[in-house]
C-alpha cells in the first residue's frame, strides 16, 4: 500500500482535514474581499445601495470574485511550488555538508537530540546510527535544525484548486440577496447575514476538522471577518463622504 494512502487511512485523513489550510484560508479570504465591495458601495452611497445600483454590485462583485480566487489558486500553486523547490535545495546542501564535514554535521545532530530530551548516550549512539545514513539523517536535519517539513506529501495543483472553489463558494455569500431581491437598504442589511452565515459556516468546517473548542473556532473565523467587513464599509464611508 502507499505510505501516503495508508497515512490517510491510519489516521482517517478526509478531504476537509487534509486541505483544511487552503479551504479556512481561501473561504475567509473569499467572504471577505466579496464583502469588501458590498460594503463599499453601501457606504459610499448616501442614501444607501440603491442609489448605485444593485448591478453594479453585482458585476463589480463578481469581477472581484472570480479575478482573486483565480489569484489566490495561482497563488497557492505557485507558494507550494517554492516551497518544494526551497526544500529540496536545502536539503541538498544539507548532504553536501554531511559528506564534507560529517564530524560538525554529527556534532550538530548530537546536539539537537540532547535540546530534543535524549541523555547523552543515547544521543551519541542514535548519532552513530544516524550518520550512517546520510539521507535520514538530512531529513532530521531538515525538521530539527531548519524548521522544515517535507513538502512531497502536499500536492500544489490541488492546493490551488481547493483554495479556488472555496475562494468562490463561500465569496459568492455576499451577493447571493443581489440575485434575488431589489438592492434596497434591507438586501444589504440580508447580505450582512449571509456574510455572517458563511463566516459560521467556515467555522463551523474549521471546528469539524480539528475538534477545537466550537467556540474558539467560530469565534476567531468570525471575528477576523467581521473586522475586514467593518474596515471596508468604514472606508467606503469615508471615500464616498
């Protein structure tokens, strides 16, 4: 069986805890920067929304939508792919310096694994195992003394492609009452709990995922959103004046 296959299994790994990163990430941005334009024209307008125009709502939030979800896949795609680059240099330097230096390289290690709780002779004998093995060995040194996880495991393309359907599901929230109803100072007002609907939702993914306290995981899902949809309606006040 592949390990990664038997990983997910083990540790009964669905979809939603697997690209928990990309969906909490790319949903709140989405909820978020659809918001934004909602709440924008909301506050530049006196005499609220429907002086603007519920279409023109629509066509500027939906240009946003679709143009910064394509971004942030794109986006995530690319972050990954540097990542696995940046590793992957690292880690060959890091069996360069095994070959070339392998006493400071032991030493290094023999340290790590006595910061990591290990007595000292166990830790000189897990090194003399160790540094027979040059390709563990790196891999230990990767994690340990840089910090870094191996980033096979992740996929970039799905990365970016989660990050882009749960860009647009979740930033679609916001202008959901502009297709069904007349924008009117109360289609906003709608709009507002839709927003704060996807936002619990979110959260609510969030809280399935890691079994956080329910509080704290709708709770800072909420409150993030909540401060970016005040900081547009406030700045879309100002502006429109």
């Amino acid at each position: 069986m592949d390990w990664q296959a038997h990983r997910r299994d083990a540790h009964a790994l669905g979809r939603t805890q697997e690209f928990l990163k990309q969906i909490v990430y790319g949903g709140n941005d989405g909820i978020v920067t659809t918001f934004a334009i909602v709440a924008g024209f909301a506050g530049a307008a006196a005499e609220g929304v429907a002086q603007i125009g519920g279409i023109a709502v629509l066509v500027f939030g939906l240009a946003n939508l679709f143009a910064d979800a394509v971004s942030m896949g794109l986006g995530e795609f690319l972050s990954a792919r540097s990542q696995h680059d940046l590793y992957r240099a690292q880690r060959n330097n890091e069996l360069r310096a095994i070959a070339e230096d392998p006493e400071q390289e032991r030493m290094e290690l023999f340290e790590i694994l006595r910061q990591r709780g290990l007595p000292a002779g166990e830790a000189d004998t897990t090194t003399a195992i160790l540094s027979r093995h040059p390709q563990v060995m790196a891999d230990l040194m990767m994690t340990y003394e840089f910090g870094m996880q191996d980033p096979d495991e992740d996929n970039a393309a799905l990365n970016g492609f989660f990050t882009f359907i749960s860009f647009v599901v979740f930033g679609s929230a916001p202008l959901l009452p502009y297709f069904l109803l007349e924008p009117t100072q109360t289609t906003f007002y709608i709009s507002i709990g839709t927003t704060l609907s996807a936002l619990i939702a979110l959260g609510l993914l969030r809280f399935s995922a890691t079994r956080e306290r329910l509080s704290r995981s709708i709770g800072e899902t909420v409150l993030v959103g909540t401060v970016c949809a005040v900081v547009a309606f406030v700045v879309g006040a100002i502006v429109g004046g």
